[in-house]
C-alpha cells in the first residue's frame, strides 16, 4: 500500500478538526499529513479568545492532544507561511523558499481581519482582535491606557469589549449599525442586549461613524474622534468590525474566487481542481461564506470522506442558527430571525424591566415556525429550534410565555 501526502494550509480550528477525522478514520494509514500553521501557536480555541485575557493560558485553549503530536503520520509545522501553489507540479511554496509536494492539498486558511480605512489605523495603541498574538499586543497597550474603544459591535467587537473588561480597563464599542448585533437580532433585541450590556460597564456608542484616530505626543493613540467631531480619549483602539476570507493563495494558484472573496467550491468543498479542496471560513461553497466553525466541522467531514471514499462526501449546507453567552448575557437566533419569508408574521414579548425580549416568526397562517430571537433569557432556545418548520404545538402567545 502507497502512502499518500495530504497537505493542510492552516492549523485553526477546522484544520486541525480535518486532521484528527482524517487520523481516526483511517486506520491503515493511507495518507500521511502535512500541517502548514502561519501562526506560531497550534490549532486553539478561537471561539473562547477572551478567555486568555482572564485566566486561561495558551496551553489551556489548545486543541492538539499529545497523541496527534506523538504521531508519525502526522507532520505538523508552525510559524510557516504558504506563499504559492504550482497546481501542475502538484508543490506548495514555504516564505522560507522551500516547498512541499502533496497528492491533496485542503485550503483552511481562515479569515483576516477587516480594517476600515480609517486614518491612523497604523498607530501604536492600534489593534486587531483575532488571534492569541493579536492580545498580547492589546495587553501590551492596556497597560498604558485606563480606557479602551472597540469598532465594532458584533459578535467578535462584544467579546472584544469583554476582553477589555478582564483587563480592567473601560470599554467603549463603537457600531456604525443603529444597534449591538445587527447580523444576529432586530431592534426588539438590539434594545435589550445594549441596556443589558451598558449596565456591565460597556459604553456603547451606535448609528456612529469614526472619523480618525488621532496621536498624543509620544505618537501613540490618544483619542478617538467620531465624525460629528466628538472624541474618546483612550490609548487602546481595538478594529473588531469583522473578518475577510483569507484567500491571498487564489492568485498565485488561479484557483477562482467568491463573489464576495473565498475559494470558490462546490458542495463537496473541491475546487477547479480535483486535487484542491478548500474548508472553513476561507471557502465560497457555491459562492457561499460560512462564519461560524460549525459549517467548518462538517465540511471537514465531508472532505475527509472524500479522500477516503467512505460516504457521506457532500456538504449539506448549515444551520446558522447561534446561542451565545456574551459577559454573561445570552442572546439566540435562529431560521428566519429578521422575518423575510413573504407574508411572515411576528409576535413580539419584552419584560417590564426591559431585560428580556423574545420574538417568533411564524408563517403567514400562523402555523408553522419559522425563526425568532432571544435575548436576556435563552433558555428555551433548545425548544423553539426544535420547532422550526413544524405546526406549532400551542400558539405563539403560549410559547412567548413560557420565555
């Protein structure tokens, strides 16, 4: 038997998810892998980052169990950068001017962050926020500041703030949206998760523009300035206003991209070329981007039972349905949150206090579930999911109710 190499550009979390299925579906070791992770941390819990701003350690969010370390079919490299593919040779160029063959190469080279051309995006005090080198640099500016300003106010900017939180600093989040979420809740809910979210200490400022970042003396972040002319003073500007395919490689390799960037892929996550495969947040499947790891799981299952000719081999799409913890408070979305099936009707129940919303999309007959939201109490969130696309079992006043 012929062992076969298997080459993986990028050691995140879908990557390193493609290894170990790979590893143990396939026991009489007919590919050897190879593991290419620009970072110099292995393959960690991205989804808990700010976590190691608290009391987790790197080695505390690793995914890499010894064992993978330990086996010989297993090459991992970190703190190595792919800079071209030769699709005819079949060879992945290193920065260090090596190169390495493969039988298959899968693509999992994740995001980068988007930065806005915001001017005095460059000063020191300037952050992004999306790896584990990114917060020693946002530790290093936090010891010289008492407050810190996050653009952004989605999911990544939320626990950007909180990670500003654990450092003991005052955090600001800055949203061009007119509300927190906007991808993930309407206003109902964008209205609770900011009183929820400002009674924790997070300034929020909303339906803003930045304008620039501006220096004090020593050339560092001084202050932020809006475009009314209004200003935060701070010495830490953290960019969390979402992330871009990672899909430099395309180029050099004229693999075809996304619309909206990506590797374009089929359903079965292949590329133009058999040989190629593209997983994760990098990979446009049929056009598609997919932000969230659990789409990448799957399609990580489905390239691996395509090298092993073992079933089933396509992916099937994904629930992008989320339930979030964020600095304590839960927040759910799920189907057609923001009610765009022609005719959908919405039922709407906010606690006096303001600290709980909850909304249910239903159908135009009022039969049938199709999506809601929750925010302040998601604890019915398993129920209602469970529900989607059903006849309801009672009606939707009785089921806001027991939110």
């Amino acid at each position: 038997m012929t062992t076969r190499t298997l080459v993986v550009i990028g050691h995140g979390m879908t990557g390193h998810r493609l290894v170990e299925e790979l590893r143990s579906r396939d026991p009489d070791g007919t590919w050897r892998v190879v593991v290419l992770g620009e970072e110099r941390h292995p393959a960690y819990d991205r989804v808990r980052l700010s976590s190691a701003l608290d009391d987790k350690t790197p080695a505390e969010l690793s995914l890499v169990k010894p064992a993978l370390l330990e086996d010989a079919l297993v090459e991992l490299h970190t703190s190595t950068r792919a800079v071209g593919i030769d699709r005819a040779q079949r060879t992945v160029a290193l920065e260090d001017g090596g190169s390495i063959p493969y039988d298959a190469l899968v693509l999992a080279t994740g995001s980068v962050p988007f930065v806005p051309p915001v001017p005095g995006r460059e000063l020191p005090g300037v952050c992004v926020y999306r790896t584990l080198d990114d917060l020693d640099a946002i530790r290093g500016a936090a010891g010289r500041t008492t407050t810190g300003v996050v653009i952004g106010g989605g999911l990544l900017g939320l626990e950007a703030a909180n990670g500003l939180r654990l450092l003991g600093l005052s955090p600001h989040v800055v949203e061009m949206a007119p509300r927190l979420m906007p991808v993930q809740v309407d206003e109902g809910g964008g209205r609770v998760l900011d009183r929820l979210v400002t009674g924790l200490g997070v300034t929020t400022h909303l339906g803003v523009a930045t304008s620039r970042i501006e220096a004090g003396e020593d050339g560092r972040v001084a202050r932020l300035v809006f475009a009314d002319g209004t200003a935060i003073e701070t010495g830490l500007v953290v960019f969390s206003a979402g992330v871009r395919p990672q899909d430099s490689l395309a180029g050099p390799a004229e693999l075809p991209r996304g619309e909206r960037g990506g590797f374009l892929v089929d359903d079965h996550c292949r590329t133009e070329d058999p040989h190629v495969w593209a997983i994760g947040e990098c990979a446009a499947v049929e056009g598609r981007c997919y932000g969230l790891v659990a789409p990448g799981y799957r399609m990580a299952e489905a390239v691996v039972s395509q090298l092993l000719g073992q079933g089933p081999s396509r992916f099937p799409g994904a629930d992008m349905s989320t339930k979030l913890k964020l600095m304590g408070v839960d927040v759910a979305s799920f189907g057609d949150a923001h009610a765009q099936t022609p005719g959908a009707l919405e039922f709407v129940r906010e606690s006096a206090g303001g600290e709980v919303y909850a909304k249910l999309v239903l159908d135009s007959q009022g039969d049938s579930l199709l999506g809601g939201i929750l925010a302040g109490d998601a604890a019915a969130y398993p129920r209602l999911r469970s529900l989607l696309g059903r006849e309801l079992p009672d009606s939707a006043e009785a089921l806001l109710a027991s939110v």
